[in-house]
C-alpha cells in the first residue's frame, strides 16, 4: 500500500511539472514575440555602409551580398558577406542602410553567423533613444562553417524609458568586425550574416485609468 501511494505521488508530481512546463511556454508565447528583422533579400549596399579604419592609400576589404554562401534556412538567398585577405584584414563597421528601430524591449536578438575560422570578432552596435551608440560583443569567429549565435539584451543594458509610456525607441545599426592579431597571415577570411531575428515583449507602462486598478 505504501509502495503504491509512494509511486502515485511520484505520478502526480511529474504530470504537475509536465503541466507547469506547458504553462510556462504558453505564457512566454502570450508574452514574447519572435520575428525576422533583417533578411538581406532587398537590402542595397553602397560604400558609405561601411567604414574602415586604414590608412589612406590601403586596399579596402570587399562587402557585398553573396548567393553561393546562405544559412542552411528556409527562404534564404542571399547573404551579407565580408571577404579579408592578408592585405586588408582591418576593423571594420558595417552600418545598416537603414536602422532597425524597436519600440518594445528586446529579450534577445538572433544571427546565423559563417566563419571561415578567423579567430576575429563579431560585435552589434544599438542606439538608445538619446542616440548613444553601444557595442555589445556577439560572437567569436573561432569555428568554420554556419552557426546561430543569440545575445540576451535583457540585462546587457538599460531599455526602460526615462518617462512611463514615452516609447522611446532603441535603434539597431549594424556591426563591428575586429581582427584577431594571430590572423595575419591568413590568406582569405570570410564572414557571414543571414536572416536576423529579434525577440521581444511590450514595455512596461502605466494603466490609463486609475480605476482600473485592482483592489
């Protein structure tokens, strides 16, 4: 009798946590939200979408937008693509022909990533709403081949308005790659980019009537 309580219990603690379990990604799916920001298919680029810190007369690394290497995703055509050799291996900024500006809070921000096994860096460059531009690493570049690599914004920094219900927005505005000193002598260096996803949730605001509140 003991023995058949016992595993009754243990029955109804794992339909509890199964059902918990559920619970919870319901409500996540109520609450967040998970879309493709940037897909690189009608994007156009020009020389002013990037910037490199060289010196006057050096070569410039190519961008462009690339057909032969995508991510292994459905509907993807085209991809940003970064090439470096040897002679132009620099820091370089990528800046969005137009930026990705959110009204929400960003839970966490999404980018299949190719490497050719650089051993540089990939970080992204937000602006708040006083137009403060902040680099947050996203990745290392030390693999070869596609990969997806997430960044939680959620505690990377502050996205709350000063003033409740202002929607202030946060801006996406593109990316910085930064060589590793140990890849000198590397020949070639690619590195990719692909559909951008963003996940986010409304922000926090005031209820329009007081009396709506619950007592």
């Amino acid at each position: 009798m003991v023995r058949f309580v016992f595993f009754s219990l243990l029955g109804s603690i794992a339909c509890f946590s199964l059902g918990a379990q559920a619970s919870n990604e319901e409500w996540k799916k109520a609450i967040f939200k998970t879309y493709t920001i940037l897909d690189f298919e009608t994007i156009k680029l020009s020389k002013e979408n990037w910037r490199v810190r060289k010196y006057k007369d050096d070569a410039l690394p190519e961008v462009y937008l690339s057909q032969n290497i995508t991510a292994p995703i459905p509907g993807s055509r085209r991809a940003l693509l970064f090439r470096f050799t040897e002679f132009t291996n620099y820091s370089l900024e990528f800046i969005l022909p137009e930026p990705i500006s959110f009204q929400e809070t960003i839970q966490e921000m999404e980018f299949p990533i190719y490497s050719s096994k650089s051993a540089g860096s990939i970080s992204i460059i937000l602006q708040t709403h006083d137009y403060e531009n902040v680099k947050i690493f996203l990745t290392n570049l030390n693999f070869r081949g596609w990969q997806n690599k997430k960044v939680n914004l959620s505690y990377k920094m502050n996205q709350n308005d000063p003033v409740l219900n202002s929607k202030l927005p946060l801006r996406f505005i593109g990316f910085v790659y930064e060589p590793n000193t140990y890849s000198d002598s590397v020949k070639e260096i690619l590195v990719g980019i692909d559909d951008i996803q963003a996940t986010t949730r409304k922000k926090y605001r005031t209820l329009p009537d007081p009396a709506s509140l619950l007592e």
